[in-house]
C-alpha cells in the first residue's frame, strides 16, 4: 500500500467524535483509536484504524498513539457477516411454533411458510427487510446475504419491473446501513429430476434465460451500492443438472469469482431422494458434477458421509451453517470437529430469522455439539477462548461466502466493526481476553453490544439504531397485513 495515500489526521480534523466519520466522506478519511482491538491474529492493544472514503481500511496500526482519532468506546470486534438469509421468514417467526400435524417437520412447515409467502408484496417485503436488517446490526451482523427466491407476484407473473423484489431488498439494505449480497434464487422443479413446480412455488420460478437477464439487470444497481451479487440455485430439488450447469456458466461470463450459495443435505428425505434418482447423496453429487470451488456456500450441508465431509473440505466451499434455524427446523447436528479436521472453511446464517443474534448462533453451535459429544469448549481453536475462536472464524468464513471484503480488522478490508461495552455486567471487570466469550455464553438480558460501524459509518450507538422505533413500527403494521390478508 502506498503510504502517502493515507490522510494525515491532523489537529484541524473535522471527524465527527460520535460517528468517526467526516462530514465530507468521498474525500476524506475517518479514524477510531481502541485500547484493545480483535484483529486476526488475535487480542492487539492500542489500535489505530483509519479507512477511507469508501469505507475501505487503509491502516490498522497496533501500539499506535491515539493523536486525534476519536476513542472507541470499548473493545473492538469484527462485524459478523451473515451468510444466509430469507428476509420475509422474519414476519412470522414464532406462528408456526404449534402442532399442525400428528408428527409435524420440515416438510409442514415449509406448507405453512409457503402460504406466508404467498401473500408478500414489494411493500410488506422491503418493511420487513429494512426492520430485520436494523435488528441485525443491533446484533452485530455488518453484513448479509439475502438468498431471494420471491420473484413474482401473487398470480406467479412477473412484476413490470422483473427485478421490483430484488430491488426492494437493495433498498432495506440501504435503508438500514447493512451491506448486502443478492443472491438471485434459481428455482425450477418441486423435485429431483424436474418435476414440475406445485402451485405454491409459482412465485420462484423462472427460466435459466431470464435468471442470467435478471442478474444483469441487478448488477449496475448493485454495484452502485458497493453490494455482491451472486447466484443461488436453490437446491438439487429445485434445479435440474442442464440449468445448473447453464447458470453456473452465465454467473461466471458475468462475473468469474460471484459467490454461489446453495441448499445442499438438509433433510434425510432430500439425501433418500437423490439416492433414488441419482444413485448419489447430493453433496456427492454436487462434487462430482459442479465447479465447486472457493465461490461456493454449501448451505446445511447436515447431512454427509465421512468421504463427503473430506471433498466438501478440500473443494475450498464454506460450510453455511444456521444453528438456530437448523435447531428450529429439527435438521439436525453438523459434525464441525470433523469438518474442521478437513481444515473446512464456515460461517453462520440466521436462515429464517427464529432468532436474529450473532453471538446467539454461535452459542447454539458449540451447544449442539457439547450435547451430541458429551464434553465442553469443543470448537475452541488457536485462541483457547471458545468465544474468540468462534467468532474469528465465522467472520472469515462469512467474508469469503459473501464475495465481499468483510474478513476483519485489516487493511483493504471494509471497516466493518463493533464495539462492546466494558461497563456492562456482562463484562464489567472481565480480562479483555474472555470478553467475547462472555459475550457469546453469559446470558443477559440485554446485549453487550455497544457500538457498531458498517463501512466506517456509524449504524448503533449506545445499542440503538437510529431507525429502530419508524422500522419496527412499519414492520408490525406490514406482519398484521400479511397475516389478515
Ligand atoms: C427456503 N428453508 O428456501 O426457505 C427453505 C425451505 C425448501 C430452509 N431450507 C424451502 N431452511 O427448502 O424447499
Ligand atoms: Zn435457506
């Protein structure tokens, strides 16, 4: 990096003490100066950040002296990316929790979370989005990725503006101040070997033509918003092997390195039926018949074999997990020691937005698998803090998945970040060191979560979000108009 490309901060700074940010950000940088700071190697102290005008980092200086840069007001963490989310899920989290069915499962519930999505509009989406994403970064995500399947409208005819979902999802992300990846669901048949789509899936589907139309249509927009766009397939249900293979091909003439998410081994119903119809498991087979490489998110990728977890390892994909949605949906455990005995890369997802908290999924995470193996701080690595190990991972996993640069506190990454708050409980008096564990296990009634910036822009301050009170009131006025219509 060339050193005279960093503003000198000098004692007629401008920054704003409260954001970091200067008012005339195109052309001028903004710096946070924190006693302690979680960079990638680990705990630094004395960290001087400085990004500039596009949120980039341009330094990130450890046993730095603070001149003029504004004090963080606690330690500083790594914004969590969120690599998988429907954001319409988050209107009716909590009103599919009764017995609908003698046994009820996935399968019920994707009945009654399609009816649900039946009934969105451009409207009741973008309130929902812009509600969940505030709540996100209250909750230290600082980024997402928006695995968007609605297409159409009620009837399944396309919108006179194709794109008007999508759209609206660029716009709540903008709203709230959270970064974004679109990714463009390709859905086609309600089963392995193309059968055709029932009458509820109307809204998803769209031929492999005018998904590539689509995706150009979005890329102008996206990258004006310093957004990611992607390509979802939805599933090897969903997709047949000609369109995947064409739509992988198109995404790539388009963009060589966009991220590609797809849901892979959730249920052991969809492993019975790829067996049935390809004589394989499905991550077998997606190993075997598709690029899979760095670009790929395997989303609850549950379900694999010994060998399956080796491939999927070593192809270089990041393993999508969502701990709490894959609790809620009864998918099952994900063999993380194994995985990481592959040295697999993962990140983690709030899927259907059940719960809407980075620390909290992390919690679920090592739980299950304290539970199923029956011993504690399982997923503890180079730092022996469970919390910091967890957290660090993610975020770096989560980065890659989201083909954006949101991997940490380093310089050309974007300056992503939060700050927790050392007087409270939760943390008052803790070693710096434990303080994310403390975050992520000691339960508390409120978050710890003090501060958090998204591209150097400050989103939460003192917790809140400048649009919490006008988005969660449009949020419950859309939720009550979806579930009266
Ligand atoms: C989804 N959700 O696309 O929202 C899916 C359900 C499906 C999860 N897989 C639909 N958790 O898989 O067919
Ligand atoms: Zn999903």
């Amino acid at each position: 990096m060339n050193a005279s490309a960093i503003p000198a901060i000098d004692a007629t700074d401008t920054t704003d003490a409260a954001t970091g940010r200067r008012p005339h950000a195109a052309d001028c940088a903004g710096a946070l100066f924190a006693e302690h700071a979680l960079l990638p190697g680990g705990w630094a102290r004395d960290v001087l950040l400085r990004w500039d005008g596009a949120g980039t980092l341009l330094s990130v200086q450890p046993h730095a002296l603070p001149g003029t840069a504004p004090r963080a007001p606690g330690p500083l963490v790594p914004g969590m990316p969120n690599l998988h989310s429907h954001a319409f899920q988050r209107a009716f989290a909590g009103l599919t929790e009764y017995r609908a069915e003698a046994r009820d499962s996935f399968w019920s519930w994707r009945d009654l979370m399609y009816r649900f999505a039946g009934r969105i509009t451009p409207g009741t989406l973008q309130a929902i989005a812009t509600w969940l994403y505030v709540e996100m970064l209250e909750a230290g995500y600082t980024s997402v990725c928006e695995f968007h399947y609605v297409h159409h409208d009620a009837d399944g005819r396309p919108y006179a503006d194709d794109a008007e979902l999508s759209l609206a999802l660029l716009r709540a992300a903008r709203q709230a101040g959270i970064g974004i990846t679109l990714l463009p669901v390709l859905y086609q048949s309600s089963g392995f070997g193309g059968q055709p789509p029932r009458a509820d899936q109307a809204r998803f589907i769209r031929s492999t033509a005018s998904m590539l139309a689509l995706l150009q249509r979005l890329l102008p927009e996206v990258r004006a918003q310093g957004a990611a766009l992607g390509l979802a397939p939805h599933s090897l249900r969903a997709v047949p092997a000609d369109s995947l293979r064409e739509a992988v091909e198109g995404l790539a003439a388009l963009d060589a390195r966009a991220p590609i998410h797809i849901h892979i081994a959730e249920q052991t119903q969809e492993v019975d039926d790829c067996l049935a119809w390809s004589g394989q498991r499905p991550v077998q087979w997606l190993l075997e018949h598709a690029p899979v490489d760095a670009r790929w998110c395997l989303v609850h990728a549950t379900h694999m074999t010994p060998a399956e977890y080796a491939g999927a390892a070593r192809s270089g994909a990041v393993a999508g997990i969502c701990p709490t949605t894959e609790a809620n949906l009864g998918d099952g455990i994900f063999d993380m020691p194994r995985w990481l005995s592959h040295g697999g890369a993962w990140g983690v997802g709030s899927d259907s937005h059940a719960c809407v908290n980075a620390a909290e999924e992390l919690l679920m995470l090592e739980y299950s698998q304290r539970l199923s193996l029956r011993q504690r701080n399982v997923l503890a690595g180079p730092d022996p803090q469970v919390g910091t190990a967890l957290w660090s991972a993610a975020v770096r996993g989560g980065a890659q998945a989201s083909g954006r640069p949101v991997g940490g506190l380093a310089a050309g990454q974007q300056a992503d970040f939060l700050a927790l708050d050392p007087a409270h409980l939760a943390l008052a008096g803790l070693p710096v060191q434990a303080m994310l564990s403390a975050h992520v296990f000691g339960s508390h009634r409120s978050s710890a979560l003090h501060s958090l910036w998204v591209g150097g822009t400050q989103r939460v301050a003192a917790g809140r979000h400048a649009l919490r009170d006008d988005a969660a009131q449009a949020f419950v006025a859309a939720r009550s108009a979806l579930i009266t219509s």
